[in-house]
C-alpha cells in the first residue's frame, strides 16, 4: 500500500475516542469537532481498511471483532506519536528527557534508592525509566543509558562496572525444619523456584559445592526476581537470588539463608551508554550521580573518608 493511501492520524483519534465512547457526538465533544465530521472521518477509515470498525445497534455504537483488534494496535500508534512529539519538545531545550532503561528487580531494589536527591541536583533532566527483560537495541529505542547483567560488553555503547554479585538462597523461616537444613541436599526436600532468565542458576549452585540433584531445574519459574523474592516470603519454596537484591527481607527477618554457601556470579551489573552520547550534558549529570551513591552507600563512610569518585568532565 502507498503511503499516500495510509490512514490518517485524525481518522485514527476519531476512531479511537469513539470506540472509547461508543459514540460520534461524545467523541465530537471531546475533539472539538462536528459529529458529521467524526463519522466521516472514521467511514473514510472503514474504507481504507475494508473492514467495518463499528455496528450501529438501535442508534448506538457497537464495535465489531475487526474494531477491537484494531483499536489495539491504533492506540500503540497514538501513544508512540504522543511519546515522540513530548520527546522532541524537550530535546536540546532547558528541560531534558534522559530515557533509562533497568532490570526490573535492580531497578527497584538497587537503582530507585540512589535516585532520591537526583531532581533538585538537575531540576532540568527529567527521567524517564522503563523496564526491560530481553536484549534491545540503544539506537532503536533511543535509549540513553541502560542497566543489564552481563559480560560488560554491548554493540556501540561504553560500559562501566557497578555490582558484582554472589547468588545465595532463600526462603521463609516458616518452611525450614526445626534442625535446619544438614547440607546443600537437604534443600531439595523444599520448593526449588527456579528463575527464567538463569535457567542454569541451581544446577551451577549444587555443582560449585561437588553435589549433584535431578531436582535442579523442577519447580515453579519466574520472570523476575522481584516475583521469586515474594513467593519465597509467602512459603512457596526456597529462591535462588543476588543476596544484594534480597537484603531488604534478610534484614527484616522475612527471609532467612537456609544454607550460607554463595556462589559468586560469573558476570555483573553495568551501566551502559551509546558511544556518541558521552558528551551529553545529561548523561554526564546522570552517570556521575549513579557512581557517587553507588559508591557512598557501598562503603557506607565514603564521604567521611574523603573518597574519590570518578567523574565524566
């Protein structure tokens, strides 16, 4: 199809805010438009896509099958156009967007934290932080600065080293036999939960300590670490975790290390950047933020020792 023959982006909003209304002259009232005019606009959609988007049902409006499928691929047009057009309001104005990206569990856990005190720093870098669980391009996301677990490596983009980690398990108090647990073994007689983006993470536990269990990959998954985290609060069976990212329960009492074995991770956490966005002025303030409080809160008495922290000048 030529793209002289696309719908437009107002046929698209009159259909949207009308199947929304499940009606013209709402939809009219809110576009500040006519109601003929709507109806036009979205028979001239109908039209182009040789589908009927709406049944009219004792004057009422009732979205077809083809509508509703429809309706969900136009609002992810609306929304992409509307993200787009904020974007470029505020690029290179006094007012910066700085797209962030993060695990979802380090996110929350690791990252969050540091974050408080960055807005009054730089009152003009407004973030913008989404999660991500699969490999993406930086480019075409247009991503400025992405958190992820790895080698320490990404295709066109500087990395800096934040965390490393140490994977150790854990469970509720509740669960764990009076006598504790003997050996690493004696865990498989719990829940083993296992972890969809480490499938390898129990096996690897068990073998580092010489032991060997057909029970290794059985047992219910998850996507994230915050999910397993909670399951292993509530009783559900024993997580394998970053001990780093389970210290909030560890501390509180609400999980317990049934077994003190940790297994030092073979990869980290790092900070990643596009190459030819190093001398943004944003993402300057933004990593030099994250490796001060990365680093104050690691040692616990950086500032009262005087400690160094690098800085992009």
């Amino acid at each position: 199809m030529s793209r002289a023959h696309l719908p437009t982006l107002t046929a698209m909003q009159c259909f949207e805010v009308s199947a929304r209304h499940l009606s013209f002259t709402r939809a009219a009232d809110e576009l500040n438009l006519t109601q003929s005019a709507v109806s036009k606009q979205v028979a001239q959609l109908e039209l182009v896509l040789q589908h009927p988007l709406f049944r009219r049902v004792r004057k009422r409006l009732q979205i077809t099958p083809e509508g509703s499928l429809y309706l969900t691929e136009v609002r992810k047009i609306l929304a992409q156009v509307e993200m787009s057009t904020r974007y470029m309001q505020s690029y290179g104005g006094e007012n910066e967007v700085l797209n962030v990206t993060t695990l979802p569990t380090f996110g929350a856990r690791w990252l969050i934290p540091r974050l408080n005190g960055f807005r009054f720093r730089y009152p003009n870098i407004y973030l913008n932080i989404g999660n991500r669980v699969v490999p993406f391009d930086l480019e075409d996301e247009r991503i400025d600065v992405a958190f992820f677990f790895g080698h320490g490596a990404w295709p066109k983009a500087e990395c800096i080293k934040l965390i490393d980690e140490k994977m150790v398990p854990v469970c509720s108090p509740a669960i764990l036999p009076p006598g504790g647990v003997d050996d690493p073994l004696s865990l498989t007689r719990l829940v083993l939960m296992q972890s969809a983006t480490r499938p390898e993470a129990w096996h690897d536990w068990f073998q580092a300590q010489g032991c060997y269990t057909e029970h290794s990959y059985h047992g219910p998954r998850f996507d994230t670490f915050y999910m397993a985290l909670r399951a292993a609060r509530s009783g559900c069976g024993v997580a394998l975790v970053p001990k780093f990212l389970a210290q909030e329960e560890l501390t509180a009492g609400h999980l317990v290390v049934p077994w003190p074995f940790a297994l030092a991770s073979r990869d980290a956490y790092y900070l990643a950047y596009p190459e030819h966005k190093g001398e943004m002025a944003k993402l300057k303030g933004f990593i030099n933020w994250i490796l001060e409080h990365r680093d104050i809160m690691r040692c616990g008495i950086a500032e009262q020792v005087g400690s160094k922290v690098p800085h992009l000048d």
